[in-house]
C-alpha cells in the first residue's frame, strides 16, 4: 500500500500545470478544446497530494480514436472510463512521460480525457472553482484531508470516501442536481 502523503501547497505546480499543458497543446492540437488543471493542486494554497490531475477536454469519444496513438507516442498508457462516465484515464508509463527530446523528468500527474460538459468534468470544475474562491472552505478541505490521511492507515478508498461527503455538499451547492451528486458519491465508494 503506498503512503498517502498530503503535502503543504507548492507554487511549482501551476508552472509544472503549464508546461504539461504546452506539452498536450503541442501535441493533440484541435483534438481538444481546453486542458485544465484539476483537483488540489490547482487551488493556490491548498494542501494536496503532491500529483497534478489534468483534463483534457474533447467534444466527443470518438476524437479517442485519435487521441489515444498520440498519447501512447508521448508514453501513456490508455486505461478506459475505469468506471467513470465520459472520463478517460492515461497513466504516464515512466516519470519521463511525456517523453520528450532532452529526457525531461515530469512531476507525478494524472491525465484524463473528460467530454466537453459532462457530469465528470463539471464535478472537476465545480469543486475546483468553488475552493479557489472560499478560502475558509479550501482550509476546511485541507484539514479533512489531512485527518483521514492520518487516519485511514494509507487506505486509498477509505480516503477518497472520507472526503465524499464533504464534496457532494460542495457540488450541490455548485448547481449539481441531487442525481448527479449521488451518481458521483457513488462512484467514490468503488472499489
């Protein structure tokens, strides 16, 4: 099991964000619409696991077709929905991915594909929009955060349901209907 480490908030990662994000416009072109910065990391002073988490955002699953040999040329392994709704998981096979020329060592990330609105990408955005601009929320993420990780005796799925509560609230609040936030506090419970 590995440790769940949530670390102090660092102001490398929206520069580490940007040059990803140079990286997937460069290679993927018109092929997405937006690529945005996503989870904890992308809230400026918000405690997080130090793993950047990106969407790049499609307007349809059939631009996969294309997307997918892109990727898997910069070293990333296409794993599917893993069970979540028009939201397509790519693992970065080393910490050299995306691969590049000069051999770059990359931070941790997680690349996703999320379809223009989507349920997926609103819950990305909505919970990410809403702890940027309430610090006191933000703080009181960082704190349940920090609780369950110590708690939870480094059990992933025990974490991220720990903090399904606190973000379906968040989420409603957000315009989120009712079956969208259970629909989404669902799949936080899958294990």
């Amino acid at each position: 099991m590995k440790k769940i480490i949530i670390a102090d908030y660092d102001e490398q990662w929206p520069k580490q964000f940007q040059q990803l994000k140079e990286m997937y416009t460069n290679a993927l072109g018109d092929l997405i619409t937006a690529v945005e910065h996503v989870g904890s990391t992308a809230v400026p002073g918000l405690a997080a696991k130090p793993i950047i988490d990106i969407d790049l955002v499609i307007t349809d699953e059939d631009k996969l077709d294309k997307i997918i040999p892109l990727l898997s040329g910069l070293g990333y392994e296409f794993r599917g929905d893993l069970g979540i709704k028009d939201r397509y998981a790519f693992n970065a096979i080393s910490e050299y991915v995306p691969v590049t020329a000069t051999k770059h060592k990359w931070p941790k990330h997680h690349l996703y594909c999320c379809i223009a609105h989507s349920i997926s990408l609103q819950n990305h955005l909505v919970l990410r929009d809403a702890l940027r601009i309430n610090p006191t929320l933000a703080t009181a993420y960082a704190d349940l955060k920090r609780m369950l990780a110590a708690n939870v005796n480094d059990d992933i799925d025990a974490y991220v349901e720990g903090k399904t509560a606190f973000i379906s609230k968040i989420l409603a609040d957000g315009g989120l209907s009712a079956a969208n936030v259970l629909e989404i506090g669902e799949q936080n419970k899958k294990k």
